[in-house]
C-alpha cells in the first residue's frame, strides 16, 4: 500500500508539467520575407525594423549580419542579447513581427469557396474552414496540410472531430504560405477491390478445376 501511495504522489506532482506541455502551442519560426521590429530600451540607435531577406538574414546596427531565418521570437531575442552585451551592458531586447512574408494561406479542393486569404496570425484549421464555407463533402475522411517549405501532414476527420483534448493542436496550424487541401475526389477503396477480386479469381479456379474433374 505504501508503494501505491509513493506512486499516485509522483504522479500528482507530475500532473503540473504534463498539463503545461500539453497546453503549449509551438511558436512561429521566422521565414524570408518577414518584417520585424527589433527594440532595444534606452537604445533607439539599435532598435529598428528589419525585413528579412531572401538569404534568411537581417543586417543590424554595429553587429552586422545576423542569421535570423528558422528562429522564432524568443530565440531571436536571447540571440541579440548575446550580441549586443559586447555594446551593451545588459541589454533588454524585444522582437516583433510587423508582417509575415505573404499574410496568405491557401485552401483548395473540396470546400465551399476555394482560394487564398489573408491572415494576420496562425490559425486553426477549424477557422480556415468557416473563412471557406465548410466542407462539401460531409464525409471527408482526410484534410492535408502542405506546408511553405513542403512538407505535407495529414489530419484524420475522425481524430479532427473527436475530443478536443487530444487534438494536435501544435501539427493543425496554419501559417502564411501554408495550404490546407481537401481532397474532392472519390476515394477508390483499393484493398475492398482486391479482396473482391482475390474471392473472383479463387471462384473462377474453382469453376475450371470442377470442369476439368467432369470432363475425366
């Protein structure tokens, strides 16, 4: 019994940190093309907006060329407090994006009103579909996210519309330049077809071995 209560106390304890990861959403990473503002107190000649270019770097004030691409927020901010501590004795720092590279996602297939819309934020797909109209397919059993840089997450209907708890809430994000597709097609069941067609063609050996047996 001792053992018992030794464990529900570790898990009690635990339940803290499982609820905080289980709440955290992942941050925006910076892209090419992004604005940002970098601000730094009581020093107005570092702080400035920035456009991020196409080779994923900002030029900043004295520091020079800085690799800003892939970072979000926070990590850009630690990056710059390093930076400027050679300028600057502990300097507080702040990062802000002003506007993503294209403020747009894509959603195309089988929804009400296909096309692009603006964003000024990452949204859910839950409000990517009402900006659309909605499905036209009431039993869609799949959505697909294709990201910016290509890459291509699936979203089961069944687990989408199933409790909210347990909703991946860090992979259902859209972010600009991501597209949110919804097949429209009919989906050929291929494994009922080849079990239909394996039962026709064990008949068909059946039939032919029962002809060969009457023919004898």
């Amino acid at each position: 019994m001792t053992g018992f209560y030794r464990g529900l106390m570790v898990v009690l304890l635990a339940l803290p940190a499982l609820v905080r990861a289980e709440l955290q959403v992942v941050e925006y990473a910076l892209e090419p093309g992004d604005v940002i503002r970098v601000n730094v107190a009581e020093h107005p000649e570092f702080s400035g907006q920035h456009k991020i270019r196409p080779d994923g770097r900002i030029n900043f004030p004295v520091v020079g060329e800085v690799d800003v691409a892939s970072l979000t927020c926070a990590q850009l901010v630690k990056l710059m407090q390093g930076k400027l501590s050679a300028y600057i004795n502990n300097p507080v720092v702040s990062v802000s994006i002003e506007a993503y590279y294209a403020n747009k996602i894509f959603v195309i297939g089988g929804v009400r009103k296909p096309g692009e819309y603006n964003i000024f934020e990452p949204i859910d797909v839950m409000k990517a579909l009402a900006m659309c109209g909605g499905l036209t397919k009431a039993k869609a059993r799949r959505l697909k996210i294709i990201r910016g840089d290509g890459r291509v997450e699936t979203i089961r209907m069944k687990e989408f519309w199933g409790d909210e708890t347990h909703r991946d809430n860090e992979k259902w994000v859209l972010h600009p330049g991501d597209t949110l597709y919804a097949p429209d097609r009919f989906e050929v069941p291929w494994a009922m077809i080849a079990t239909i067609l394996g039962i026709v063609n064990l008949t068909l050996v059946i039939i032919l071995n029962s002809d060969r047996v009457g023919s004898l």
